[in-house]
C-alpha cells in the first residue's frame, strides 16, 4: 500500500469544523463519521460517555481524535480532506463530500488569485493549452485571445474562464495547475496551487506502481531471459491483459521479411546477448538482399503491415518495367525523399510499377511538405503519379490529360510536353489536409467509442488537433567522415500540441537516416542548453510569435573528457565535447584555453599515441572522462609557423583616399592595419597617444590599439566602447572590425604567466569582445545590408563562441536574426502615468478631415508618426554628413526620411491656409495651427514644432497681413513668441536652451545636431600628421551623436488614432512657386480687395 503523508493537524480543527458545517453534514452523525475515519469503537465511546447529551463537543472531539491521527486513522488514508470525503460517500454522504470538495478548491483558487492576476505570463498560451485539455471552450479561448494587447485584460479574462471552469467541476483546477508548472515562467505559481491541493488531498507516493508496470519491470531486470520465457510470461499474465494482448497482432504476425524491429526491440528489452550477432548478420544479408533481387520478384508480396488507425498510405507510380530495376533502387529512392519514414507494404504492376507504402499518421503534414521539397528527385526517377491518402500531390501532364479525356473531352487543352508539379491541385487541399484528417479520426473515434476498450488501445487513434512549423537545424557527422565534413539540414517540422522533444529527436533521426543511436542525440538552443527529452515542444513555443521562433539544434550529447597540456602537470581541465566531431574542434578548443599563438603546431595525444586530427574521437577509440593531452608537434608534422610581423609589415601610408562630392578628396582613409593584434607590441608613441589630464585620455591610436582599448583587461570604460563602435566607420570597414575582434578573441598567453592568471586575463578580454559585439550590433546599422557581415557573426557564433561561452550566444544570435527579420523581438514600454482618453470628434461625420478633431489631438497623432521615424535613426547614419553625400546617402535612410517628412509638413501648412478662399477661413485655419504648434511645444517635439513654424513663416504665408490682421490677439501674441524662440540667432541659442530643458519624451531639431556633426567634421581631419586616428574629434562626435541616440529611448505614451494618423500621413500640398501664386490670388499686391 503506497504510504500517506499527514496533511492536516489539530490547527486545523476550526477549519474543518466550518467546512462540515457549511457543507450541510448533520452533526448527530459523528459517532458513524468517526468509525469510517479509523477511530476505534472504545475511543468514540470515551467521547460520548465524557460529553453526553452534547452532539457538538462529540463532533469536536471526534475531529480532534481524527486529527491527532489517533487509532487506524493512518490506516484509512490519514487525515486530510480526501480521506474525509471517502469517508462521507461510504455513508452515502455524496452531496456533501462534492460540496466539501468544491468549496475548498474554490476557496485555494480564490487565495491565489490576486497572485495570479499579478504574475501570471502568457495568458494567451495557457489558454490555448487549457483548451486542448477541454477544460475551457473555444469561446472562452476567443475572449482571452481578443482582450486587446493589454496583458492585464488577458490575464483577467483567463482567470475569469478558469474560475468558471472551476466552479463547474473542482477537479480542473489541478489540470489548470499541472498546465502552468509546464511553462517555465508560471512553473512557481503552479507549484503553489499543487501545494494547497495536497494539503488537503494527500497523492500516493511515486513507489505506487500498477500491477502491469511491476509485472513488466520484473521481466525488464531479468538478464537471462529468453524469448521462450516471453510466451510464458504473458500466458501468466492476467486475463484483462491476455484479452487485451488478444486482439492486438503478435510479434511473429509484426515482423516481416524487411523489418524485424519488433523482435530487436524483444531482444534488447530481454537482454538475450546471443542473438544479437544473429540480428547483425540478417541485416547484413538484408542489404544484399535488396541490392540482389529484382523488382518483379517482389510483385504483390508483403512487405510490412502497420495497425490501419494508425498508418496513412503513399502511392507512387513510376513509369519502369520490373525487370530493370531492383528493390535497391526502390529503397535508395524512398530514403532520399522521406528518410526512414516510409515504410513499403506492397509492389504492383500493370503499364508501370506501382510502390504503396505507409507512414505514421500523425505524421501526414510533414510527409506532404517531404514530398513537395523533394518532388525533383521523384521526377527525375521517371515518377508519373504521387498520390497520399486520396490526395493526388503531383501527377505527369500526360497522366493528368488522359484522366481528363476520360472525364470529359472538352477539358483538354494546349499541353507542352511534361508538366512541372501540379501546385493548382495541391495549393487548396494542402491547406486542409490537416482538419480533413481530423474529422475522418473524429468519426473513427464515435464509432470506436462503441467497442470495449480492451479491443482497442485508444493511444491507437489520439490525433493532433493543433500543429506549428518549427525548422530544425542538424549537426551531425557520419561515422567515417574524413575532416570537417559534417553535414547540417535546416529543415521545417510540423510539431503538434502533444509532441515530446523525445518524439522530434526520433522523428529527426529516422528521417535523415542518422547513424547514431537516437538517445545519443538531444536538441538545444543555440547557447547549448539541452531541452529535457520529457519537455513538451508546446511548451517551448511562444504564442504571441509563433512564426518567427529561432532555429533548435539536433547535436550528439557532449560528453566529458579530462584535458591538460603535456608540459605542465597543473593544467588539468575537464571539459564536454561532441565526440563525434572532428579532433581539430577539440584542439582548437585547447589552444584557445590554454593561450597558444599558433594553433597548427599543436596536436593532441591519447594513451601515449597522437590523434588524427581528422577523425573523431569516437572512431579514435577515446573514452568519455579520459585524458587526452595537447601537445607540441614534431616539425616534420606540421606546416611552417612564423611569426605574424615577420610574415606581415605594418603599411602606415597605405590608406585608400575616398573621393567627395565635386571632385576633392578628404582624409578618409582605411587603416591598413595587417599585423595581428597580438603582435602590436606595447604602448609606445607609435601607436597610442595620451593627454594627461586627471585620467589618461587617448589622443591618437593605431586601429589595433583601439580595439585592444574597448577590450582592455584594466582599462575598461564603457563609454570609449560606444564611441568607438559609434564613430570607427570613418576610419575602417566593418569585415576589418570583426576580423581585429576575432583576432583579440584568441587570446596568446604571456610568457611568465600562470595558468590561474591567464585564466583570469582570456575570460575578461574574451568577455570584453563578446560585449563590443553585442553593443556593436544593437547600434550598427551596417548590417542590415550586410549580409556577409552577419554570416561572418553568426558562424563565429556557432563555432567557436558556443564551445566557449555558450550561455552569451543566445541573445547575440538574436539580435543577427532580428536584423534579418527572421525573429521580432518584443520592445514593451512602460509608462509611470495611464495613457490619455484621445479627444475624438463630438459628432463625428461620416467623412473626417483632420481639422475636424481637437488640435491637441491633432499634435499628438503628429508626434506618434514623427517620433516612430526618429527613433529609427542608427548612429552610423550621422557620421561623415551621409546625409549630403552622395556616396554614403544609401547609410542615411532614415534621416533623409524624417527631413523630406519635415519639408513635406512645411508646405502642406502652407497650403491648407491658401486652399481656404474666405479671409475668415485662412485665419481660423492659421490660428487652429497656432494651437497645434503649442501643443507640440508641450510635448518636446521641436522637430515637428519647427515644421510647422517654417509653414506659418513661409513666404507665401507670411505676405497675408490681411490675413493675419483677423487673428486672435493672444494666438497671435503666442505665434510670435514661439517664432522668437525658433530664431537662428547666435546658433539658436533660444531653442538650445528649450532643448536641453527637455527631460522627458521628446523629438529634438534634427538640424541642430547635423550642422554640428557637420562643423566637427570639417573643422579637423581624421587622422594625425603620423596617422595616427584623431579620436580625440571622434569622441566629440560621439557625444553629440549619443545625445541624441539617448532621446530615442523615451517614447510617447499617446492612443493611436489610425483615422487621423492616416490623413496625417498622406495629404496633398503644393510646390513653392505655386504656392506663391496662389498666394496673390488671394491677397494680390496692387489690390486692397481681398479676392474672397
């Protein structure tokens, strides 16, 4: 009997009390209540005799007793709340052991709830998976899904579903529980519910096993069982599971002439060693077997059954006659299409031959998608038809024009030849093969619901009802590889609902016909961390996303092994490695941790015997947790090894002069830096150069001394870091950058140096690179066209930083595929104050001009829009005035972007005053445009302010003194001390000022900074008299340049109006010389009349 485990005491007798006692249960009853519990005849009779005649103190004592764990209560499940309530139904108390146990679950649910509301993570996802688990109805998903983007409303209509789920059965709270201990993020508040369950409703323990499972167990551990003894085994066995056993096919019936799977599995399971070798040698003759036998030997023989409710067939058709090929070539074909996943049940033959096989059926989506990829080599074999279940996926155009002549004559037309795949047919269907398989497993399932359970496994027919593409990347290496010759697949996977990273390793490994044993394999995210082969691939999913997850990686299980160098006896490391990769890998992976400059000088040795570098440790015989060495190579073994700066001469006049506009030439030039980082050499005036003030400043640098800088192991000052990567495009190519941080990355080890200290010194500046180039590709906008560039980072990533630093990939990697568009990262925003109600029109026409809502509506939905095209400025876009350059205007996209906005604004201020014919109506339209530049004074957003500012002082606007003889005096009086702050005076010193009150949210003059940049730019060059970098005018760069990257951090907490947002973004205007035409239509020069 599995053991109990006390939940309740004797602080708890109030409760329990209460909880009868609202449930309804009748006192009188306790003497009964308290046999059922386990209390002893004697003990209630004690009770009764000390408290006659007073029920109540009878039923607080018994509880007491019960409590106390007094008599055979142990016995009877102890004392908890389940046992109370198997109590109450034995004395047919059933409505009151429902009611006890609903209320405390709703009880436990409703203490938890604030907790809930508060910490609960993707309420979408929990949502979906308590659908699948029927617990909530699509409906309720519906309303989860469609709460707005505001997680509060989401977590508040879940909890609301699952309340009322709860209060209709009390049982799904423990489904609602064990769902969020499968995500991660709620696994605590899952755990917490669990928790106050069992505190009422104690569990057996794990040691509780079923008959069966024991049963099998004892088989399992018998290592000198035979397959003799498995017949007796199950004759023993009881009767439901003979008639169970009965009705399923048995292992001689499952077994076939090409695959005797069932009978491995037997073998291994009983650990029967001797006849192993005789397995080996059937598969041995198996494949001679294939390559021997002709086709039309094998017509119409059986080749393997599969249970019908769980298989789906294929059919191909190949226009071949029997005796020319051989059912080699039938296998070679199905394992480059499918892998292992097809298996053949028959072959026929008419005019062609005819090849049906079948598949798991949960299978049928990814099967389609196989297909489809791999459609050319089908074709290429003289394919004539595919056909999946009833699906005809392709067929050849003289297939499909005879079937067509057979239907109809009148539907045949104009043909050429053979046809390419036949997408018109498959498009549609391919969309719905997936429910239409459902509904056929959903009928399946009525009609087995009928039949006994003991015929039918259920197991047998559980379909998926909800499937993701996921794509897989695979890093495999064949057994006899010769070198890096390793073979990677990125390949898409339809992953259902229910699929364990367990069941994808297999599925993976079947399909690409991997040699390795599955369980030597596991899948990991790109930081090396291994998902749990129990995990559900649900749970890795992200819901709000789901197309744009990052790639999983299928590699061998690292295994450790003990390294050290063969000179020094205190280097011992221990380290896990693939064993199935190439030895360079974990060479190189030595060389990097033990320092060493030149890493083809350098081998390794295994029990006194080098290795060869080109094969794996597993085919080398290495065991796991052994000592493998890293030794010196003989000359005669190795390439000759100079040193880099004998090999290489620094070239300081070789710069490349790049042309300016007009014809001239500008210092920029490309520091050819050719000598390895590492054989720069000291500080010297050379190469770096200092002002001395209360810190040493770097005046002047070589390129190498600069990257040595942002990854200095004393001298480490973040804002240096920025404004290096924020400015080292005017002096350098970004593929010379990654190729200096590569290099800085390899870190040599001093001569002198202890390994405890080199230790110290290769993380910090290897750490140091790791964050230059995360920074780096936050703030670049290079490598959004770069393609190369980002296939440079992201194979440095897989190769090396993996085996290094694993736990820094990931968000690095990110960051790549953001860039490319393949991962959309979440940028949430917080704000301290809620969001203002948007000020909509009172009556609202049924056509809306932008005039019609309030002006402060109108600022608002103006600074959204302005303030999403400044935030999209990269810093590289501001350096080397790309913005009036020709040659480098491709970098500045953005700015160019906000300045044509800008321009664009100016006139269409400008003429919607002028559109207005009535004197009346330019002045309403100039004083509502007043208003909205004082809003946006409000706001901070000086780039728009400006905008509009430059509209009302156009020279076509600003002529309308009639015009503006109608204004408001206070609107007027406001215009004009707006205008006054906007004056170009003393470098605006007026809006400088504002400016850099501006605290909050705010969109600054872009023009302010780009005269600047401009003025910095020319006023010095970028190099020293000796070439050396001038950086001291590259930090002064990089502050202005920060200042304003710093202000696009803060957004706008306004309500977007897509109704205004549009007008605002697609209006009309007029260029300047009409503009001023129209201007002295309306108030003409020689003419007092206003033309109206």
């Amino acid at each position: 009997m599995a053991t109990i485990r006390s939940c309740l005491g004797l602080d708890d007798l109030v409760d329990v009390l209460d909880l009868l006692k609202r449930c309804g249960f009748a006192e009188t009853r306790w003497y009964d209540l308290g046999l059922r519990l386990g209390l002893l005849k004697r003990t209630l009779d004690v009770i009764e005799k000390n408290h006659p005649h007073d029920v109540s103190r009878c039923m607080t004592e018994c509880l007491s007793q019960w409590l106390g764990r007094a008599d055979n209560v142990d016995s009877r499940g102890g004392a908890n709340l389940g046992s109370l309530s198997d109590a109450l139904r034995s004395m047919n108390e059933t409505a009151v052991a429902e009611k006890l146990k609903h209320d405390v679950l709703i009880n436990i649910f409703n203490n938890r709830h604030t907790v809930l509301s508060q910490s609960l993570c993707d309420s979408v996802s929990i949502a979906w998976l308590l659908y699948a688990e029927r617990m909530l109805t699509q409906e309720a998903v519906s309303r989860v899904v469609s709460a707005s983007p505001s997680i509060p409303n989401q977590r508040e209509a879940l909890l609301t579903a699952v309340k009322e789920a709860v209060q209709t059965d009390p049982n799904s709270l423990h489904t609602f529980a064990n769902v969020l201990c499968t995500m991660s993020t709620n696994v605590s508040l899952g755990q917490a519910i669990l928790d106050d369950i069992r505190k009422y409703f104690c569990t057996p323990e794990a040691d509780a096993v079923p008959v069966m499972v024991k049963d099998h167990n004892v088989v399992a551990d018998d290592s000198t069982s035979t397959a003799d003894e498995t017949n007796t085994i199950q004759s023993e066995s009881s009767s439901t599971i003979t008639d169970s056993l009965s009705s399923q096919p048995s292992s001689q019936d499952e077994c076939s002439l090409t695959n005797v799977t069932l009978l491995h599995s037997i073998v291994e399971e009983m650990k029967i060693d001797e006849a192993e070798e005789h397995i080996k040698t059937y598969k041995t003759e198996l494949k001679e077997f294939y390559r021997s036998i002709r086709v039309s030997l094998c017509l119409e023989k059986r080749f393997d059954s599969v249970f019908h409710l769980q298989s789906e067939t294929v059919t191909f058709i190949f226009d071949w006659e029997p005796e020319e090929h051989m059912l080699e070539d039938i296998k070679d074909i199905l394992s480059k299409v499918s892998g292992k996943l097809l298996i053949i049940k028959y072959i026929e033959t008419s005019t062609s031959i005819s090849v049906t096989c079948s598949f798991p059926f949960s299978d049928v989506g990814f099967t389609v998608l196989r297909m489809i990829e791999n459609i050319h080599i089908l074709m290429g074999q003289g394919l004539k038809k595919l056909t999946i279940g009833n699906l005809t996926l392709w067929r050849r155009q003289d297939v499909r024009l005879k079937e067509l002549k057979e239907k109809n004559n009148d539907l045949l037309q104009d043909t050429e030849g053979i046809s390419y795949v036949i997408l018109e047919e498959a498009e549609y269907k391919l969309r719905d093969v997936i429910s239409s398989k459902e509904k056929e497993i959903f009928e399946l399932k009525q009609e087995i619901s009928m039949i006994p359970m003991t015929a039918v496994n259920e197991d047998v027919i559980e379909v998926h009802s909800k499937y993701c593409p996921m794509k897989f990347e695979l890093r495999v290496y064949p057994h006899d590889h010769d070198g890096d010759n390793h073979m990677v697949y990125a390949t898409p996977v339809l992953v259902s609902q229910d699929s364990f990273v367990s069941d994808v390793i297999d599925l993976l490994c079947n399909s690409y016909s991997l040699e390795y044993d599955p369980r030597l394999y596991g899948l990991f995210l790109h930081d090396d961390q291994q998902l749990p082969s129990g995990m559900s691939m649900w749970d890795y999913l992200d819901d709000s996303f789901p197309g744009y997850q990052d790639t999983l990686v299928l590699h061998m299980i690292h295994k450790p092994i003990i390294v050290s160098l063969e000179t020094e006896a205190d280097s011992i490391a221990t380290i896990s490695v693939d064993f199935s990769q190439p030895s360079v890998v974990v060479k190189e992976i030595l060389c990097r941790r033990y320092g060493c400059r030149y890493h083809n000088q350098y081998g390794l040795k295994y029990e006194g015997l080098m290795l060869n570098l080109q094969k794996s440790l597993h085919n080398q015989g290495v065991l796991e947790e052994e000592r493998i060495l890293l030794v010196v190579m003989d000359d005669s073994d190795i390439l000759p090894a100079f040193p880099m700066k004998d090999l290489l001469t620094r070239k300081d006049s070789a710069f490349a002069s790049m042309e300016c506009e007009a014809g001239s030439t500008e210092s920029f030039a490309l520091v050819e830096d050719d000598c390895n980082i590492w054989d720069e050499g000291p500080d010297s005036e050379h190469n770096i150069r200092f002002k001395k003030t209360n810190e040493l400043v770097v005046v002047g640098a070589t390129f190498n001394k600069l990257v040595e800088r942002i990854t200095s192991v004393t001298d480490h000052d973040i804002e240096f870091v920025k404004a290096f990567l924020l400015t080292y495009q005017s002096y350098a190519t970004p593929d010379k950058l990654l190729r200096k941080l590569v290099e800085r990355y390899n870190v040599v080890r001093p001569s002198g140096t202890s390994l405890e200290e080199f230790s110290q010194m290769r993380q910090t500046i290897q750490a140091r690179v790791i964050n230059a180039l995360r920074l780096w590709v936050e703030y670049g906008v290079e490598f959004k066209y770069n393609v190369t560039l980002q296939d440079n980072i992201l194979h440095f990533i897989s190769s090396v930083l993996v085996l290094d630093h694993p736990r820094f990939c990931r968000p690095l990697r990110t960051n790549i595929l953001s860039i490319r568009g393949l991962i959309q990262k979440r940028n949430v925003r917080r704000f301290r104050d809620p969001m203002p109600p948007a000020k909509l029109p009172a009556n609202p026409g049924s056509v809306l001009s932008v005039f019609d809502f309030d002006p402060e509506e109108i600022a608002r939905q103006l600074t959204l829009i302005d303030f999403s095209l400044f935030a999209k400025i990269k810093p590289a876009e501001l350096l080397n005035q790309a913005w009036q350059k020709p040659k480098y205007r491709a970098r500045a996209q953005n700015i160019l972007q906000l300045v044509d906005r800008m321009n664009n604004l100016t006139l269409w201020v400008a003429s919607t005053i002028l559109f207005q014919k009535d004197i009346k109506q330019r002045a309403k339209r100039i004083q509502g445009f007043i208003q909205i530049c004082n809003h946006l004074h409000l706001m901070n957003n000086f780039c728009t302010l400006m905008a509009l500012l430059n509209g009302l002082a156009h020279h076509s606007i600003n002529r309308l003194t009639k015009t503006f003889g109608k204004l408001d005096r206070v609107l007027h009086k406001r215009l004009n001390e707006l205008q006054e702050m906007a004056r170009p005076d003393d470098n605006f010193k007026l809006l400088r000022e504002h400016l850099k009150k501006a605290s909050n949210s705010c969109i600054p003059y872009l023009q302010l900074y780009m005269s600047d940049l401009a003025f910095l730019d020319n006023c010095s060059p970028n190099f020293h008299k000796d070439n050396l970098i001038n950086f001291s005018k590259f930090r002064l760069i990089y502050h202005q340049i920060r200042d304003l990257i710093l202000r696009q951090d803060k957004s706008y907490n306004f309500e977007e109006v897509p109704a205004l947002q549009e007008s605002l973004l697609k209006f009309a205007f007029l260029d300047d010389d009409t503009l001023y035409e129209v201007s002295l239509q309306r108030e003409p020069r020689d003419d007092k009349k206003v033309i109206p």
